[in-house]
C-alpha cells in the first residue's frame, strides 16, 4: 500500500474508496504485480480458483498463466488434483492486459464470458493508465455487461414466443440472396428442411399464382424504398394444401441507407380467414336458403345511394311476401317447408340480373333489390314493374319438393326511391306497406308504394314516442285473467298488459306489443311486470284464500336472452319472497329460433330456483318437439287456433288430444286457452284436458276484480262439492 501511497493517511483514504466501489478493482503496477483490490475484487467468482487470501503483492498475470497451466494439465489428467471447469478469466484477456502494460497504452477494454453454475456471464475488462506519486500505475476493473445479458435474454424468450406462437422467422440477405428460415417456416410451408432448403425461388414459386404480383411488388417495394415489407398472400404447398401467410420483414440498411438484409415472419393465417369468412357468412347471408339478409342488404342499399347522388338514377325494393305460406307448414312438415323456400329463392334468384339482390329477411318474406334502374322515374316504374310482373309469372309455376308440387303465389310491394332517399329502414317499410295493401286487396299482385301511406309511418313513429312516455309515466297496467282446473276450481292467472293512452284510452297488446319489441322497449316494460307480479305472489302468499295460486307472466325471446334476465328475476325472488313453484313463465315457440343452447340454460338456472314453465301457443311454432325433452317445462298450452273450431273441426279435436298424450307421457300439466263456451270445455275434458283459460270463465280484470271472482268462483265450487258429496253419502246410507 505504501508503494502506491507515500503517506499513510492518503493510503487510507484510497482503501476506503476502494471498498464502496462496487465492481472488482485492483491497481497494478506496470508488471502486473497487484498494489490494491477492493473488496468486490476479493469476491469476485472469477477468481476463485487462485484461492488467495492476501492479493497484495501477488502479480496478477503471472498467477493467471499458472492456473491456465495447471487446468491444461488436468485436462491430459498429468495433474489430477486440480479443479476442472472453474471460472477463469479467459486467456485473451490477460494478454490483452499484458500487452497494454508492455506497450504502456493509456486504456484497453475487452469483453469476455465464462460460465458459472451453467449460467453464462458477461464482462468487460477494462485497464486505465493512472499516476501516482509521479509513477504510472494501472487501474484494472471487471464490469458485468448486464444490457447484453438481457439482450441475449430477451432473444430467447422471443425465440420461445415466436415458437409457441407458431410464427416463422426468415432471415433474408440481400447481398448473397441467401436465404435462412426457421423451424417453423418449414413447417407453414410443408417442406422437409433435410431435403430442400429455403431460398427465395422456393418462396417465390410456393406463392399462388394469383397472389403472385401483389406479394412480389410487395416485397421489392419495400427493398427499394426501405420501408416495411406488410404483405399477405395464400401460398400451395407440396401436398396442394392452399394456406394464407401473413408475412412482414424489417429492411436492415448500412452505414450509407442501402438494404442490405430483411428480417421478417410469417404466420399462418388460414384458420384465421375460414373463421372471417364464416362469421361474415352467418352475418351477412341467411341460414336457409343462403341469400344475403337484411344487413347485407342495407350494405347495398347504402352503396347505391351514394352512386344513385352521382348518377341521378332511381333504384327500387320489391318486398315480395308468399301468400298462405303457413299452410304449406300446416300440411306439411317443417322440413318440407324449408325446402320449398330453399327452391323459391333458388327461382327467384335465377330469374333476375345478376345485379339484383335478392335477400331473405325471414319467414316467407324477401327482398329484391334493383340498384340502378333507369335515371328518367317513369321508366324506372316501368322497368321495376316489368321485374315484379314476371316474379309474379316464375312464382306461380309449380315447385317440386320431396315429390311433391307446390304452387305459390306472392304479394309485391314496391318502393322507388331516387338520389334523396336516407333512411334504408323506411324504404323497407314503405316496400312492406304496399305489400300489405296487396294483401288487403286479395294478394298475389303487385303494388308501388303511395305516399299517403307516409302517413302511417308518422303514426307509428308518434306511437313509439308514446311508448316511451308511457314507460316514464306507468300508463301500462297489469290485468289477469283466470286460470281454472275441473276440480280445483281457479288455480291461477296469467298476467295480461294493458296501456291506458292518455287520449286514445285503453289499448290492446296487439296494437303496441309489436312496436315494444322492435324498439326495444319490451325489456323495461316486461321487467315491471315481472316487478309487480312478484310482488302480488308475495301478497297472497300471506293471504290464505289466494296462497295456492300461481302467476303466469308471458316472457318474449328479447327479454329472456337479455344478459341481465336471470340475475333480475333471482333478485326478484329474493326480495319479494316468492315461494318456490308459483311464479311462472310463459314463453313461445319461437324462442327456440334465436339461441337454443343459451335458452336452455337460462330456463335451467331459473328453474333450480323454483321457477315454472310454460310453453305458449304449443303447435303453432317451430321445431318444439325437438327440445321438449331437454326444456323443464312443467305446462303445455294449446293455443286458442286449435280450440276455436273445436265443435266443427275434427282435425282440431285430434291435434288437441295429441298433444294431451303427449304432455301425460312427457309428465307435463296441460292447459287450453281461449275456451269460449262451455261444449268446448266438455270436449277438452274428454279428451284429458283439466285446465282452462278464456272468456267462458273469466275476461281478463284488474286485480280486485280477479280476485273477488276467484273468491266466489271457489266458494260456488266448494259448495256444489260439498252438496254432491252429501248426495252421494245420503245414497249410500
């Protein structure tokens, strides 16, 4: 130290430095003999072999050497008892040290690794010629290069990413034209890397032909100009297996911004594209017959707008509606029908331009679409009419399906709208108002839109406005209507919606159900019946001459797939107290068309809640007998179509039964609606039926009115058991 340090105090004060530092530090003097080290030195893995315990005095090179020689020797086992695989510092770099003192140069540094613990490190040796006490001294430290460390980290974990990920990496220079691709690479393009490698012929012809000149251009774009390669193509491997790449590169340029390599990817995007294209498909085009639906529809319908503003030309929608279609499905099975519609849109669909669109919007109604039909109006109503005649004409010539012909027929109604038409909603209901006016004047014809009948829509939109305003000032209001057993007497009610219209008085759900439903509006409304229906359970639930009955509450499709529907009636439940097995849902048929499987679940989870079921209008909907088994249904309803002609119609009579049986072998309660007179509720208990709901009983009621007929109705009822049963005991005595 004093060899360094003339004065005690100045020695002092260096080992005191010295040991805060945090790399290892020594200084040497010009033959490598070690003046000073700090304490990181002492500790330092890459010394460990030397296992010294005083370093000053010791010269640093001449140990190194030593150790170097000694671990060649054990390696050829002349000296067995020395450690192999330790940690040294490599040889290059004492001799690099060595030079730089030799040579008295001003500062060296040189990078080194070595492993320790199977972890690699790196290090940078760094020597500075320093003076002290007017004689050169060189200041010697290792620093542990971290940045590279995680550099050669972090390309692992993106070669780890890039593996799970199943991306291919290529590696593309521009010099050479050689060409390295990565595992992965060979696996997206089918080929075995033991018997082609990559090159960029291989790519280049493995392109489809059609892509070809688009990726190409691509690419040499992006040598030529620098900037990034984007580009995605279908490739055909050697098995003729078409796959679609997304590809991108990186342009690496020299010192004078001249490509001189591209690093890229590609990924296999196949699947990626079949899911796009069958989500578009089940967006854009109908299930059934696979003509574009309603969205596609209006896709076009707003293109042709913005054409029809440059041409100044009129376009025209045909909203063509099958007439007495529901009887093909009455007749027939469902199936049957489906086929039939299949090949009216395969006719339809051939007897027009190619530049017509022909679009299904459900059921038995379509939509055809003249984008461009002439710039003068009236030879546009012309052309439009001549179209929808000979529609008309295709339409009516016998349809054979499953050997079987039908002959159909159609209303049209049509619109013609020019470079002002907006709004695609309205041209679609005026088109629809003229095909109700055909259907008003004894259908199968054809029809342009009047706009007097503007004024209908006016009044549907006020009746919308009015709806709203109702919710906010609870015009609506509940009314019930009894549901009787045979025996039991009134067992029940079902909950029926009546709006109180400030101006237009009382007004039925037929003539603003519809109007809730396509606004949206039917949620809200339909929660508060849910709403006060559970609190009239919880009301009789107290009340011993009422806690036996059950509610019926009529739930649309909107409404029970709504996200919030089965939490909103479990808190109902809950707060209200309802008790198990008397709040009941009535749903229809239809409600099977829009989410099965989701359906099923949310009737499930209610369910295990003790909420009942009832299937709604049973035989006059789609596909019910298909779900029965997996829906806990606890009631069948048959709808009032079948029990209307049941005193004249046998078909009516046999359908009902049917269903009966069907509900005894399936465990299921059965109920009819729309029972009017009393030959009807005969015939329906012969035939099993015990439970009935309509006019001949009781016409829907406010609350009180219900339930003071419920009163009276049981009470008669008991008293007529009660009187037959002493008859019947005054016989047997």
């Amino acid at each position: 130290m004093n060899s360094v340090c003339l004065q005690p105090e100045a020695a002092e004060q260096y080992a005191n430095a010295f040991s805060l530092l945090p790399s290892p530090i020594a200084i040497i003097d010009d033959s490598g003999v070690i003046q000073l080290v700090n304490r990181s030195w002492e500790q330092f893995a890459c010394f460990e072999p030397f296992n010294i315990n005083n370093w000053i005095g010791e010269n640093y090179l001449t140990l190194h050497f030593k150790t170097c020689h000694a671990q060649e020797c054990a390696h050829s086992k002349a000296v067995p008892d020395i450690a192999l695989n330790v940690a040294t510092v490599p040889n290059h770099v004492i001799q690099s040290l060595q030079q730089a003192l030799k040579q008295q140069l001003n500062d060296i540094q040189v990078e080194y690794s070595y492993d320790n613990q199977g972890c690699r490190h790196y290090f940078q040796l760094s020597a500075n010629k320093i003076q002290i006490n007017n004689r050169n001294y060189f200041l010697v430290r290792h620093d542990e290069l971290e940045a590279k460390q995680e550099l050669l980290n972090s390309q692992q974990r993106l070669a780890i990413a890039a593996d799970a990920a199943k991306i291919g990496i290529w590696d593309f220079d521009l010099k050479t034209q050689s060409l390295v691709w990565d595992s992965w690479m060979y696996r997206i393009y089918g080929i075995c890397p033991e018997e082609t490698q990559a090159a960029y012929i291989i790519w280049e012809n493995a392109v489809h032909p059609e892509d070809k000149q688009q990726a190409l251009s691509d690419f040499h774009r992006s040598i030529n100009t620098g900037e990034n390669f984007n580009s995605e193509f279908r490739i055909i491997r050697d098995d003729g297996e078409v796959r679609s790449i997304q590809a991108s590169a990186k342009v690496i340029t020299d010192s004078n911004k001249v490509p001189i390599r591209m690093v890229g990817s590609n990924i296999d995007i196949t699947q990626k594209r079949l899911s796009e294209s069958k989500i578009y498909e089940l967006a854009h085009f109908d299930h059934l017959t696979k003509l574009p639906n309603r969205q596609l529809l209006q896709d076009r319908i707003s293109q042709s707008l913005v054409l029809n503003r440059r041409l100044k030309s009129y376009s025209a929608l045909l909203f063509i509606d099958l007439d007495h279609f529901k009887e093909v499905n009455d007749i027939n099975n469902h199936s049957v029908g489906d086929q039939v519609l299949i090949s009216f849109a395969n006719r339809i669909t051939q007897s027009l331009d190619a530049e017509f669109t022909v679009c299904r919007l459900g059921g038995d109604k379509f939509i055809v679409f003249i984008p461009h039909a002439s710039p003068q109006k009236f030879q546009a109503i012309t052309q439009t009419k001549s179209v929808a005649r000979k529609l008309l004409h295709n339409i009516q010539k016998p349809l054979n399906v499953d050997s079987k012909s039908f002959k159909l027929s159609a209303s049209i109604g049509i619109t013609l709208f020019g470079e002002s038409a907006t709004n695609i909603e309205d041209l679609i209901k005026q088109a629809e108002l003229a095909m109700y006016k055909v259907k008003a004047s004894g259908r199968n014809n054809i029809s342009f839109y009047d706009p007097e009948m503007q004024t209908k829509i006016v009044q549907r939109k006020q009746t919308e406005k009015d709806l709203e305003q109702a919710i906010i000032n609870e015009e609506f209001q509940i009314f019930f209507q009894a549901q009787v057993s045979s025996e039991q007497g009134v067992i029940g009610a079902e909950t029926l919606l009546r709006w109180f219209h400030p101006q237009k008085g009382l007004v039925y759900p037929n003539d603003f159900i519809p109007q809730l439903e396509e606004t949206g509006l039917l949620v809200p409304v339909g929660n508060k019946v849910l709403l006060d229906g559970c609190k009239k359970l919880q009301q009789w639930s107290k009340q011993q001459e009422f806690k036996q009955l059950t509610l019926s509450i009529n739930v649309s499709t909107m409404q029970l797939l709504h996200e919030d529907f089965t939490d909103y009636v479990k808190q109902l439940l809950s707060t209200y107290q309802v008790p198990a097995g008397k709040l009941k849902l009535e749903i229809t048929e239809s409600i099977f068309i829009e989410n099965i499987d989701a359906t099923i679940a949310i009737m499930n989870d209610l369910a295990n809640c003790g909420v009942l079921f009832s299937l709604d209008d049973f035989g006059t909907g789609f596909s019910s007998l298909c779900y029965l088994k997996s829906l806990p249904l606890t009631q069948l309803k048959i709808d009032k179509s079948f029990i209307k002609d049941l005193l004249s119609d046998d078909n009516d009579i046999a359908i009902s039964k049917t269903i009966v049986n069907l509900a005894t072998c399936l465990d299921l309660d059965v109920i009819a609606e729309g029972v009017e007179l009393k030959a009807q509720q005969e015939i329906l208990s012969q035939i099993g039926c015990d439970y009935y709901q309509g006019y001949y009983f009781h016409r829907p009621a406010e609350e009180y009115e219900f339930e003071k007929f419920t009163l009276a109705y049981n009470s008669d009822l008991y008293a007529k058991s009660s009187l037959q049963h002493a008859k019947v005991s005054k016989l047997q005595a």
